[in-house]
C-alpha cells in the first residue's frame, strides 16, 4: 500500500529534551522545503512520550527557532496527548509480554551457540512461551517470518532486512508503560496523512521495522528520504547530550537568520559554494535549490 495518490504531506517530529542545534535545524529546514516546494501540508509533532526526559521550556524555544528561521507549519500535536491511539493500535498486533532485563538478554545472546554478534543485539525470544507474572513486563512484537525491503526516495538506496533474524521481537511499550518510539511514529504518521518522512541518516537501518509495522496493521507506506547528519570538526554527529551549540545562543545574541540558513544549505555540499548567497530567507531557498538542483535526486509527487 503507498500514498502516491494522496495530498502531499510532511512533517519535522522534534524532542523537546533540550535546545534545538544546527544539526537538527538543517534536518528541520531540509524537510520543511520539501513539503513547501511540493505544495504541501506540513506537520510540527513533538515526540515526548518519555515524559521523564522532556523540558517544558524546550517546546516554546523549538517553536521561537523555527519561526526566527521562518519555517512555518500548518499544524502541531504532541505525542503525549495521544497515548490512546497508540494503546488502541497495540490491541491488533500480535504482542507478548517480556520481563527480561537488559543484563538478562545480554546473558541469554551471550550464551546462545551461534549467535549473531552485529551493530544490534537481537532478542533471542526467551519470554515467547511465558513470562515471570510478578515483574513488571514490556510488550514485544512477535514479528512475522518475512523479509522486508524497503527504497530511499533520495538515494535511490534500497535496504533489505529479515525480521526474524536481523531485527527481532522488539519493544512496542516499554514496562514503564511508555510507548516505543518505532511504534508512535508508525501509528502517527498513518493518523496525520503524512506521505513524505524527510529524517536523518540515522533512522535508516530502523526503516524497515516501520514498514513491517504499517503493514500489519494496514497502514499506507510514506515515501522516505534519509538526509546526511550534521558533523564537528571531529566527523562526529551533532548531539544535545555532547553540548552541540544551540541554534538557540545564536538567535539570542543576534544573529540573522539569513546567515544562518545559508550556512546550513552550504555545509550539505550539495550546491557550489558560490551558488548560496551570504544571506538567505527560507521562501527564497526554494527556487534556489531547484534552480541548483539540491532538490534533483528527490522526486516530485508527479514521477512517484
């Protein structure tokens, strides 16, 4: 099932656990000219379903730095306001209770013949024929027997994987009561129409779980474009925890936005460095990057 026929819509999914810096503002802009060039309708959702990690503070700094880049949104949702979609979701798929522990599942990979020692840890299904009913349990999809592949809109990429043996049963809802991250997007993005999902590099490999999970309970597949993560000096990506600087500091200290969003454009390398001026605003980009073809490798809703 795809979503060539539907309305264009997209969509930038932010956590609030912190300020916002360049890497997710250039992921942020990337996406946001995506769905203006296309015409279409474009989503502000806070994912803050781990309440423990989010700050109150974050939601309104992330909208100020938005809105001083001027990229606008057509409408906002916070996941957690949305907690019974995703309970009512869960109830269709096949789901087992889990009490294992991390260093319970460490032991049981570790001690298993043959086991396969990749990037990802993959569950070795101990709690399929039961579990202990007096700790508290995690739910995990028991994921079907199949191989699941999956194209990236932008690269051209395609990307196959076995859900049995290369991802295996994982969490939909942690023994907290938290929802995963994998499932809410899946259930959300189905419920908000979005077709187009513009993310970084980093979501790439954990796509065709996403797309397993649309399947089975019988929602459409958007069209997915994986964009490079922002670096340091140092070739490391960008992250909150590692005191990447906030987009915030430079907005507070005057900044202008204009400078700011050509250096973002420039620091992709997909246009000649002569080709960005100095100082642009987010409506002027969008013909630019057609008329440079930073937009080329995507295609429009017309050649999908």
């Amino acid at each position: 099932m795809n979503v060539v026929d539907q309305p264009m819509v997209g969509r930038f999914a932010p956590s609030p656990t912190g300020a916002m810096h360049l890497g997710n503002a250039r992921t942020a802009l990337l996406a946001w000219l995506h769905t203006r060039a296309h015409g279409g309708r474009h989503i502000l959702r806070f994912e803050d379903l781990d309440s423990g990690r989010m700050r109150n503070w974050a939601y309104d700094t992330t909208r100020r730095d938005l809105e001083w880049l001027g990229l606008d949104w057509d409408a906002e949702y916070r996941q957690s306001g949305r907690l019974g979609l995703y309970a009512e979701a869960l109830n269709r798929l096949d789901t087992y209770p889990c009490t294992c522990s991390r260093k319970e599942i460490a032991a049981a990979i570790q001690a298993s013949a043959g086991a396969p020692h990749g990037e990802e840890d993959i569950y070795p299904g101990i709690c399929r024929s039961g579990s202990d009913p007096d700790r508290p349990a995690a739910q995990r999809w028991h994921v079907p027997d199949r191989t699941v592949c999956v194209s990236d809109d932008l690269t051209s990429e395609t990307l196959c994987q076995h859900l049995g043996s290369e991802v295996g049963d994982f969490v939909l809802q942690r023994n907290d009561g938290v929802f995963a991250y994998h499932f809410a997007v899946v259930v959300d993005d189905a419920d908000m129409g979005v077709t187009d999902i513009l993310r970084g590099t980093d979501l790439w490999t954990a796509t065709p779980r996403q797309v397993a999970l649309q399947g089975d309970l019988g929602f459409p597949t958007p069209r997915y474009f994986h964009v490079p993560l922002m670096t340091d000096f140092r070739g490391e990506r960008l992250a909150k925890r590692d005191g990447a600087p906030p987009l915030m500091a430079l907005r507070e200290a005057g900044e202008s936005p204009g400078k700011v969003l050509s250096e973002l454009v420039r620091s992709l390398g997909w246009l000649p460095f002569n080709a960005v001026p100095d100082e642009i605003s987010a409506m002027d980009l969008i013909p630019l990057c057609y008329e440079t073809g930073l937009f080329h490798p995507m295609k429009s809703l017309s050649q999908t």
